[in-house]
C-alpha cells in the first residue's frame, strides 16, 4: 500500500473531538464533498441509461468507496463504550 493511501486512512480515521463545537463544525465541513459526490454519484446511477454520464461499474465502486469513508468517519466520531 502506498503512504499516501495511509495517512489518507489515518486523515479519515482521526479521533473527533464531538463535545468541541468548533471540532465539530470543521467535521462536518469535511463530511460534506463525501456526501456531495455520493449524491451525484447516485443522480447519475438512477438516471436513464441513455443519460448516464458513468458506467454502471465506476458509480457502483464510487458509491460503495464514498459509504465505507462515510463509515470510517461516523465510526471516529462514535464515542468507544
């Protein structure tokens, strides 16, 4: 795996601080292009065939890429019981 895909991993995974407002604020900043691009990502999907601007494979592994760093980000978020 190359280092670049590493610290992006650690840059995702990264503790937040939920009882900081102003951490949170910035999280939430960071959370928004993820959910942008699923959102285009999934207007494409459902789109007629004729009208689709991606193949049914690059949405599928974009959609299924952007759910796993919303996953990674929620669960860094989560407070460990």
């Amino acid at each position: 795996m190359k280092r670049s895909r590493v610290r992006e991993r650690e840059r995702i995974r990264a503790a937040v601080q939920t009882t900081d407002p102003a951490a949170l604020a910035v999280y939430a900043g960071e959370l928004r292009p993820v959910v942008a691009s699923l959102r285009a990502l999934a207007e494409d999907a459902t789109a007629e065939p004729s009208k689709r601007v991606h193949a049914r494979s690059f949405l599928r592994r974009e959609l299924l890429r952007g759910i796993r760093e919303l996953e990674a980000r929620i669960d860094a978020a989560s407070p460990v019981l």
